[in-house]
C-alpha cells in the first residue's frame, strides 16, 4: 500500500496534539477536494470541516448529524446541517448529489456502515472516510500487556462510559472496499501522531487512516 498523506500540521504537545489530531481529516480533505465542490458530510459533529471548506474552497456543503446540539452548533457555524439518520437522509439524494460524500470518524460507530457506505459511493462521486486503526501498535501492546484497552485522548472514556463502537482496522477495511467492489484512489497513512506520513507496515505502524474511493463502474 502506498501512503500519500502530505501535510503540513503543527507539532505539539498535550492539548495542541489533541487539536492537531481534531483537525487531521480537515488538512487532508482541503487537499483532496477541489473548490466549489458538493459536499455532504456524515457525522458532521459541530461542523468544523464544513466550515473550513465552505470558507477555504468555496464549498458546497450539508452535514447530516444525529445529535441535535451538534447541528445546532453547525448553523451557529452557517454551516447547513440535518438532523437525522445518515442512512435515511443518503437515500433522500438521487445519485450523483455531490461530488464528496465525507464520513469522518464516524464509521465505527454506524449501524450498518457497509449500506451507508455502499449507498454513499452512489450519492457522491468521491467517498472519503477517516478512521482510527484500532491495530495500531500501541494498541495491540496495551491489550496484551493489561488486558484491556488503551485510554488517551482518543479513548478518553473506559469502556462503560462509551458509546457504541465497532473499531476499525486497516485490514478490515481493504478487505471491506474489495467485497463492494469500490475503486481505491487514494490512501493516506499516518503515524501515531497523526502528522507525519507512514509508509511503512501501516496496518501496525499507523494510527490514522483516510481513504478515497468510488463505484469500479
């Protein structure tokens, strides 16, 4: 696998690493979509990205979220944003809606991700979906070692205090893009600090993913 992940993101300690880490997808995705593009962004949350897009590539953009503080914080941003089930409002668009359909660390925490994601390469030309390798080393190490998962900034919560989640693994996820037949354009691998590209053994060595793809057809 290749890793083309370039960006130019603050080093940092403490809480400016948890913010380089907030706004990871942010600098990857202004690189990946074009200017004035349709994009429509699952998972949305307050709607940094949206905003960013919006005011930095001239956007067109929607978030679909279903929390409701979080859309009221996207309009509070002027971001347009739903409140709802991401797979209801995928299957209100007709296809070919928008040009980027986004799914930003949100997709260990879907349902059933492979229809949202299936119906997404349908809505939107490009599919961008960023995700934590839960088969980062550390990790592996931490559940071997103590027996139980690793609490950080990531996973600040211990397991009873989380919402449901279905990790996501690098692996898994290849193998998840070969069984719907999507077409990998391009992947972006990084470290554990989520700032300098890993072009090395990514299935152990990254802690972060962000990949494009689209229908084979």
């Amino acid at each position: 696998m290749e890793a083309t992940a370039q960006t130019n993101l603050p080093a940092g300690t403490g809480t400016a690493r948890h913010l380089v880490k907030q706004d990871t997808d942010l600098h990857i995705l202004s690189d990946w979509i074009a200017p004035g593009s349709r994009v429509l962004d699952l998972g949305c949350g307050r709607g940094l990205l949206l905003e960013h897009l919006l005011q930095e590539r001239k956007a067109q953009v929607v978030g679909v979220d279903s929390d409701l503080q979080s859309v009221i914080g996207c309009v509070e941003r002027g971001v347009p944003a739903y409140q709802g089930d991401i797979l209801e409002v995928l299957n209100f668009y007709p296809a070919g809606s928008f040009d980027w359909v986004v799914c930003s660390r949100t997709v260990q925490e879907l349902d059933q991700p492979w229809k949202v994601l299936e119906r997404a390469m349908v809505v939107g030309k490009h599919v961008a979906v960023g995700f934590v390798n839960h088969g980062f080393w550390l990790n592996r190490w931490n559940m071997f070692r103590h027996g139980h998962r690793i609490r950080n900034e990531v996973y600040p919560d211990p397991w009873f205090k989380s919402r449901p989640s279905n990790p996501v693994e690098i692996g898994d996820f290849e193998d998840f893009c070969q069984t719907v037949g999507a077409k990998v354009t391009r992947r972006a691998f990084l470290a554990g600090d989520w700032r300098t590209p890993c072009s090395f053994c990514p299935k152990l060595l990254a802690g972060y993913a962000v990949y494009e793809f689209s229908r084979a057809d």
